[in-house]
C-alpha cells in the first residue's frame, strides 16, 4: 500500500475453522491423521525400483509413483489444510524404516504431490529442501539451513509440508498461530499496530529471478482480507534486508509493530505446540497460519542433527491472494518463477 493512502475500515476475522486458538484445539484430533498400514505398504511398492538407487525427484514424473490409495487417504487431509479447515495436520506412520539417502526424498515428494502440484523452492533448492543447522548465517542463507529458534513466518507459497527424519537432542518444537486469531488478537489489544501492519513494509526482493526491483515498489500488507478470509503475509527476514540495503528505513513505531507482531504471535493463549517424531509429516497452509521453531540442542554429528525435509505446493485451484501478498509461483507456461521479495530467510 502506498503512503499516503487511506487504509479501509479494519474488521475482525469472522468465525471460521480457521480461527482458532491453541490451548482450545490442542486436544481435538481434527488435525492429526494416521497412514494405514495399506497406503504405507503401496508407499513401499513403489518406492521398489528407486530404492537405494540415489535418484532425485526432479528426476521423476507423476508417473513414476502411482499410489491411488495414498491420494484417497490424503483427502480429508487436503481438506483440513486448506482454507476453510484448521490450516494445519499432522500425518503420522508415513514409513521411513529400510530407507537411506535420497529415498527419503522420492517418498516425501509422493506425499506432497499427493496433496497438491510440488514446485520447486528456488535458488539452490529443488523440490527438496532439507531442513538442517548447517552452520550457517540467517542473514546470508535460507532459513532451512540455520538452527536455533524461529520468529513467526509464512513460507511464500500456498502449502509446505514437513517430513521429520530427525527429531535432535531436545527443543525444536514447532509453534503455529492462526492468521485470524492473532488478528483478533491485536485488533482487540493494539489496534493502532494492527493499523501499522496493514500499512505494510517494503521488502526486499530478488531481482536476478524475477525482474522485479531489488525493495518492493510498494509497502506489502501483513494482513490481508480477502472474501471473507484473513491471510497473514509475514516474513520478517525480507523486510529488514530491505532496511540493511539502506534504501529504506523503519520509523520507531514501524519497528514497535514488528516487535509486537513477533511477540503476540507466540501469546500462550493463541499458539499450539508440536514436536515432530521420526516419520511425521506436518503440513502447512501459509495464508492461514504462520509457524515458528522453540530453541533446540542438536547432536554434534551431521548425520545426527535435527534433520527434515521440506516441500512446497502450490494450488492453482484456490483463490489467488492479491497483488500486495508476496508469493512464490509457477507462471501459466508452468516455467517461470514469480516471486516478489528475495528467498533467502524464506521458509
Ligand atoms: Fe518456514
């Protein structure tokens, strides 16, 4: 939104299955579903003639997988995690036993594109992005390759879906908010932030991909209402990399927004708490619910380390959000890459 501009009339979220708060739906089962024993057991089948063999999914097509059982028990699933269920899902017994190296790769590509088309993830990653504290700085790399703890984010696409091979030592809980009831949440305590967020930032963005200019040629809302839905559009890293470039700078009450926006989004009140086991899958709508990483201990050893891979779905069948929301996607020809602020501290 551009300054200057006259923000319209903020309104509550309406009441939806994807308004919810934690503490309140932490014992419903609504969200968490169990792979039976056949669709793993086809899982296994078709993974007969890749296993063991270090084959990349970017090498396979839609073909080479067949698992009908696997799409028709994932499709309460699908509906669980899109916009009109809770946004999120645990999927448990998805079989990992017997496999190694990149097998793990092909059977989480087949469940996600049991969901939904996967797409690749931009920069060095591929349909694959393995979730891993390589050491690295969260100011010069994606987020899936730093440890430690997660501010509250969206990744910037329609789904991602959480394979655990790795649980680490200890910490590393994921904590999810829904979109809506941080919403209402601020709008009830601090409107005037909410004000501000709907006001938006510029982001930076990733020119050598997309064309697009290097700081978002407008501000980018973090909330969005759109036919009756409340989105949020938050990925901090992007927003101060576009401050670090110095073609921009945050006011003290643009700052005092971020800051309340971080920490009322992980309220005790508003967030439920999932530790992931070996064989997990948790799945993820990014317009609806944002997550975040508690602090963690990892093992020394690589191959010890808290370690998950990560795909991406987008779904041309849901609404497409506005302009302002900064989205990863396939363009009509199913090639180009359309991406508004930069990859690096997405996801
Ligand atoms: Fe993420």
């Amino acid at each position: 939104m551009a300054d200057g501009m006259v923000l319209p009339a903020i309104i509550p979220a309406k009441s939806s299955r994807a308004l919810w708060r934690g503490p309140e739906i932490a014992a419903s089962s609504d969200w968490l579903f169990r792979l039976s024993d056949d669709a793993a057991a086809e899982i296994r089948s078709c993974m007969a003639p890749f296993k063991g063999r270090d084959i990349s999914p970017d090498d396979l097509t839609e073909a080479d997988f067949p698992a009908p059982k696997l799409a028709a028990e994932l499709a309460p699933l699908s509906l669980e995690i899109s916009d009109h269920g809770h946004g999120f899902a645990v999927l448990k017994g998805v079989p990992i036993d017997g496999f190694e190296g990149r097998d793990f790769e092909i059977i989480h590509w087949a469940i996600g594109k049991a969901v939904g088309p996967v797409v690749t993830q931009g920069g060095s990653l591929g349909y694959i992005a393995h979730v891993r504290d390589l050491g690295n700085d969260v100011s010069k790399s994606y987020y899936a390759q730093v440890g430690g703890p997660l501010p509250m984010h969206k990744d910037p696409i329609d789904l991602a879906a959480l394979l655990c091979l790795k649980a680490g030592r200890s910490g590393g809980t994921n904590l999810l908010v829904s979109a809506a009831a941080l919403h209402n949440h601020l709008l009830e305590r601090r409107p005037e932030i909410l004000e501000r967020l709907y006001t938006g930032y510029f982001h930076s963005s990733q020119p050598e991909e997309t064309g697009n200019p290097a700081i978002t040629a407008e501000r980018l809302p973090l909330f969005i209402q759109q036919n009756g839905h409340t989105f949020a559009n938050y990925l901090q890293a992007p927003i101060y990399r576009a401050v670090e470039s110095g073609k921009v700078s945050l006011s003290a009450e643009e700052q005092e927004a971020l800051e309340v926006f971080d920490a009322e989004a992980l309220s005790e009140d508003l967030t439920i708490a999932i530790d992931a086991e070996p064989g997990d899958v948790l799945f993820l709508n990014n317009r609806t619910v944002l997550h975040s990483r508690t602090h963690y201990q990892d093992f020394e050893a690589l191959e010890d380390r808290r370690h998950l891979l990560r795909v991406w779905m987008n779904m041309p069948a849901w609404d497409r959000l506005p302009p302002g929301s900064f989205h990863y996607a396939m363009s009509e020809d199913g090639k180009e890459k359309i991406f508004m602020p930069d990859l690096l501290g997405a996801g």
